[in-house]
C-alpha cells in the first residue's frame, strides 16, 4: 500500500522564507553590484519552488510483503518490517537520515541502530500495517496510535 508525504504548514512557511530570503540577499547584490537589474533572482527562486514542488509530489512510502520502501527524488530506502523495533512520534531534528516534507512524523529504529525520519499523510494507518507485518514493534507514545487490537 502506498503512503504520499504530508506537507505540513511549518515545512512551507520554513522553504517560503528561504526563498525570499534568497531572493531578497541576490536582488541586493545586484542593485549594489550592476548598474541594470538581472532576472537571476527570479529564475533561481522559480527553480528552488518547483525543486520543492517535485520533492513534495514523488516523497512517499510503500509497504509490500514484508518490506517498507521509502523513496524521495534520488534516495530510496527499503527497509524489512521485521527488522523494526520501533516508531515514535517526533520532529525531524534527532533524525539523520530524513526522507520526508514535514517537521512532524515518525521516526523508525531497525536494527540496532538505525533509523530513519517519515512522514506519511495517514500514520494511524500506516502504523497498523506495520503492526499487523510486525506485532513485536513498539509504538512511543502508545496511547497516541491507539493500535490495540
């Protein structure tokens, strides 16, 4: 079953700043450096809303058979759900591998240590696949997934 991304509201307003903030840092150099105004900022800020534009639309995560697939652009994961350990709620910053468009999500641990930071639009269900894969796996903060079957 596939799983899309969300795309929180922190995540945009995060890239929307980023971008004016670009835009605002390359419209100054070139009024203080060039006599005439350039379009570069302009191009460079089109190119960086569509990049994120792509990342959002092919960002999302597969579970089949006994493997979760988490694939973004050119990164792809796979994953053996019986190798999971456990899924928390958290934000991406502990997270050092990161295949998600959101600040909020699920932090996945397999193996013994590793993990990777998702996000995808329906967790409640996304977890009770898992669940059902991989009943041993444990889910922090518990009564938030409410996976008791």
């Amino acid at each position: 079953m596939r799983f899309n991304s969300k795309l929180d509201k922190q995540f945009k307003i995060f890239f929307f700043i980023l971008i004016v903030i670009g835009l605002g840092v390359l419209t100054i150099r070139n009024l203080l450096f060039k006599d005439e105004f350039s379009i570069t900022p302009f191009i460079l800020s089109v190119i960086s809303l569509g990049f994120i534009y792509y990342n959002s639309k092919t960002t999302y995560y597969i579970i089949e058979g006994n493997e979760l697939i988490c694939k973004s652009l050119f990164l792809k994961k796979k994953i053996e759900i019986n190798s999971i350990r456990k899924v928390e709620k958290s934000n991406s910053l502990g997270s050092l591998f990161k295949i998600a468009t959101a600040f909020h999500g699920l932090s996945i641990h397999y193996n013994k240590f590793d993990d990777v930071f998702i996000s995808p639009e329906n967790h409640l269900e996304f977890c009770k696949l898992l669940k059902e894969q991989n009943p041993s796996i444990q889910f922090i903060p518990e009564k938030e997934f409410h996976l008791n079957s």
